[in-house]
C-alpha cells in the first residue's frame, strides 16, 4: 500500500496541523500503552502481528523500536480519527463499565452454585465461554424474550416488529447500525423502569420455558456438555439481559452468565444501563475479570460465538471456535485457523467445509451429555 493511500481523507487546516502538533506526545505515549496487538494477513499470507493502527509488530525479541513506517501509519490513523477520539474513549469506558458490572454480577450469583474446587475431578484453570444468540439459541433471545411479554400482554407483537427487524437486518448484513440498537435498548429501557427486579427474573424464566427452550441448538449444547463432563465451568456470554441470561444457565446447568446489566435501586430498576449493552470489548473484559477471579488460565479456555463482533473475546482465550459464523467471522476463522460448526444446514455444513458434529467427535458420548442438558430445560 502506497503513503498516499494512506493520507487523511479530508484536508487539514492550519489549526488542525497545530492541534495535532501539540498532540503528538500525548499520541505516541497513548499508542505505547496501548498497543494492541491484533493478528492479520500480510500481503505474503503470512499471519502477522500488527498493531491497531495497521502497523506491523515484531514476533521476535529481537525488534529495536518502531519503524519509520510504523510511525507513519499510528500517525496517519490518529490524524484520521482524531476528531472522534472522545466518542471512542467513551464507548471503551462504557464498555469497560459493561464488563465489570457483569463480571461483578456473575460473581455474586456464584454464592449459589457448589464450589468448582468441591467438585471431584473439577479442571481448575479451563473453562468455556458461549455466546448465546445464534450460539446457542437460534434467534435472538430479547426477541423471544419480547415475544413472551407480547403474549402476556405487556406490549403487542406490533411494538416489537421494528425490534424484530433490526435483528433481521443483522443476521443478513452482519452489521449492527447504530440508530437501530439505540432505539433498541430506549425501548427496552422504558419497558423496565420502575419494575421490580424479581418481576423480571420470574417472566424470564416463564418465558424461557415457552420461548426458548426449545430454540436451544442441540449441537452446541453437546459442545457445552462436553467441557462440563470434562470438569469445568461453562458460561454464557451475551449482550441480553443478564437475569435471562441466568435462567438460561441454570436452566442447561452451566456455571454462570455474563450479560447486561441494567441498574437497580431497593430492588427497581431505574431504566438506565449500568455501562452500556454488553458488548465486543466489554465481553472480553467481562470474561478477562472472570478469569482472575476464578484462577482460570485463558489459554486454556475455550470461547465460542457467531459474531465477528466478538472477536475480542474469540481473541483472549487459547481455543476459538466459530459457530453458525457470520460472513465476516467465517473468513476471520478461515484466515486464523480456528474450528468452525454450522449447525443450520448440512448442506452450509459441507459446502464451507465446516467440521460437523460427527467429525469433531460431538456425536456418541457427547450427543448423549448434550441430551442430558437439554432434558434439563
């Protein structure tokens, strides 16, 4: 890729050469500290380590500092996105918030379940983290959650069309638009306000039982069986509320989820969010917090979703595994190697070149532990 490529796409005036002028420390120190390393295709095939900015890391210890070229292209693309700085810092501390107040959640319902350490046999240091919508369930669980609640007449199903669509949108395009996600959650937002927590955590698990339950897709309960049989924690981590994402769990008898958080006083909920809808980098700080506090070794863990948006928390753990993948997630697991399920079709199946659930070795003792869970619904 040429420089000239590379340059801002819109003309600088004096007094952004001088903003950027008196920025550039305040830049560089903020690319040291936060170099994030992200692995992607070079133009020889080869996967290397690059950073946020495009440029290329060393994979030896034998690197000298930043290059001329590496220099260019962090400069190039803070100059790019310096206008929009502050709304991507707070998108990452609302994510940050996200994750913590679901980590911190998960934690407090782990009071209820039996010590991992009191279990014979128990994997201390691995464990599974599962996206849930089209992960494990087919569908979004908020709109079988609102199909419930139209049922019961908290709303009508015309009041959830628009929802309903949104998700559609996203299943086909892969891309989540902002407008629609913020509509999104101010209606669920309203909806909750003023309502008791205890009220939401009862319809969901009603609703589970008439909604979900048998949406659940049996291939990757097999795959969640199979880390439970092994002795270790399983959990859920997904951008829908976190008391169904619990019912959820408890309902397959897996360790815990992680989920959204909306905030409670004295037992109501206010209608505000404690952080922002869990989320891309809020899930992988969510399951990097669980981690600590659970002394479980992420390279050993294994995380599963079909989202590309998830690709943070695909990226802690030492397994990644795509399931039901997105366009975009299945070229990500191609070009990175990852194992990759559709349990659709089996015709996408063999068209992909997938690993089926037969070959993965899912099948015999697996499909009955997965039988097993569901019978737990």
């Amino acid at each position: 890729m040429s420089r000239d490529s590379m340059e801002p796409d819109h003309e600088h005036t004096p007094e952004d050469a001088a903003l950027a002028d008196s920025d550039l420390n305040e830049a560089r120190e903020l690319e040291t500290e936060q170099f994030d390393v992200d692995h992607t295709v070079d133009v020889d095939g080869d996967d290397v380590p690059h950073d946020r900015d495009g440029a290329r890391l060393p994979d030896d210890a034998d690197w000298d500092g930043p290059t001329e070229d590496d220099e260019f292209h962090r400069m190039s693309a803070w100059l790019n996105r310096r206008a929009g700085r502050f709304l991507q810092t707070a998108e990452e501390l609302r994510q940050t918030l996200a994750g913590e107040a679901s980590a911190r959640a998960a934690i407090e319902s782990l009071g209820k379940r039996v010590p991992v350490d009191d279990v014979p046999g128990a994997d201390l240091t691995a464990a599974a983290f599962f996206d849930v919508d089209n992960t494990l369930v087919h569908g979004a669980s908020i709109v079988l959650f609102a199909r419930g609640l139209a049922s019961r007449k908290y709303f009508s199903y015309g009041d959830i069309a628009s929802f309903a669509w949104q998700q559609a949108k996203f299943r086909v395009t892969g891309k989540e638009n902002a407008a629609d996600v913020a509509q999104g959650k101010d209606k669920a937002l309203s909806f909750i306000a003023g309502r008791e927590t205890a009220e939401l955590v009862e319809l969901g698990e009603d609703i589970y039982d008439e909604f979900i339950a048998d949406k659940i897709w049996p291939g990757t309960a097999a795959l969640a069986q199979r880390h439970l049989d092994a002795g270790q924690q399983v959990w859920l981590v997904t951008a829908t509320p976190v008391e169904l994402a619990q019912t959820i769990a408890k309902r397959l008898g897996l360790t815990g989820a992680l989920g959204t958080v909306a905030e409670s006083v004295d037992g109501r909920f206010t209608g505000r969010l404690v952080g922002d809808i869990l989320h891309g980098q809020g899930k992988a700080h969510a399951v990097r917090t669980i981690a600590v506090r659970e002394g479980l070794d992420l390279k050993r863990c294994t995380a599963y979703s079909d989202s590309h948006n998830d690709v943070p928390m695909l990226s802690l753990v030492g397994t990644a595994v795509a399931i039901n993948p997105d366009t975009d997630l299945k070229e990500i697991a191609r070009v990175r190697g990852w194992e990759a399920y559709d349990f659709r079709t089996a015709r996408k199946a063999a068209k992909y070149g997938m690993r089926s659930a037969v070959v993965l070795g899912v099948a015999g003792a697996s499909v009955a532990g997965a039988a097993r869970l569901l019978r737990r619904r």
